[in-house]
C-alpha cells in the first residue's frame, strides 16, 4: 500500500513545474492554467466519492493498481499534445483515476489491521504523501536541469 501510494503522486503533483512550459507551449494563459489545475481536483473529489463505493465491494489490491495503471498511460501522452482542450480532458481522466488510490487503503486497512495496530499503520502511511511529493520533486527537478541543457524535452517531466 505504501509503495502503491507513493507512485501515485508521480503523477499527481509533476505537473505544477511543467506548467509554465505548457503554457509557453500552447500560448495559453493564466485563467486556462487555473482550470487546467482546477479540473483534476473537481474529478478527483467526485471520482473519490465514487471509488469509496466501489472499492468497497472490490479486490483492493486491483482496485488500486488498475488506477495507478490509467493514471501513468494517460500521463504517456499527456506531455505531446498539442491542444489545451486535450490536455484539460486527459488531465481531468487522471484525476478521475487518482481517485482509485486512497479508498482501497482505508478499506484495507481496516481490514487488515486491529484497531490497536491502525493509528500506527495509518501514520506511517500517512508518510507515502511525502514520500512521493519529495521523489517527484527530485525526478522533475532533474528532467527539468536535463532538459535546460538541451538533453531531453520538458514532455519527458510526464
């Protein structure tokens, strides 16, 4: 779960950095950014409310990982297109499948755990956000160094 979890925000929190080459890509501007960045969190709270409910009733262990698959596909792509409407609609399909990442874990951990052992477990799960905000923090610093020296393109930050 925590493995799981951690990899979800690599493609969850790259984007801020990459924005302002998307909109020096795309010519777009401040208002279009803000509902670029707004339309992931508006899926992701409905998508969380929906997961919530169906995870309840699924293998979280496939629950989890078929979420943590769509989101790193649709993040293949999401790099080399071309059109702000494109990128707005697959950057609020992730969000939608983000959402697939916190539901199995509470569930599982009620599951697997007794109510003694759950405030530990939970804290030391809790971690997996910073864990995973400070690796893609360090991933996207160093696309981004790569690719001010010429070596890569901005894209490879997705």
């Amino acid at each position: 779960m925590y493995i799981g979890y951690t990899i979800f925000y690599f493609t969850r929190k790259n984007i801020s950095p990459a924005l302002p080459l998307i909109s020096e890509k795309l010519d777009i501007d401040i208002i279009q950014l803000g509902i670029l960045s707004s339309v992931f969190y508006v899926l992701y709270g409905i998508g969380k409310f929906i997961s919530g409910l169906l995870a309840d009733r699924a293998n979280i262990r496939t629950f989890m990982a078929i979420g943590l698959f769509a989101a790193s596909i649709i993040h293949l792509f999401i790099g080399y297109m071309n059109s702000l409407y494109l990128i707005v609609f697959f950057w609020g399909l992730n969000g939608a499948f983000q959402s697939m990442g916190f539901p199995p874990i509470a569930k599982g951990l009620v599951h697997w755990f007794s109510p003694k052992e759950r405030a530990t477990k939970w804290t030391i799960l809790s971690s997996s956000h910073t864990a995973g905000t400070f690796g893609v923090g360090l991933l996207v610093a160093g696309i981004l160094n790569l690719y001010k020296k010429g070596i890569v393109g901005w894209e490879a930050v997705f």
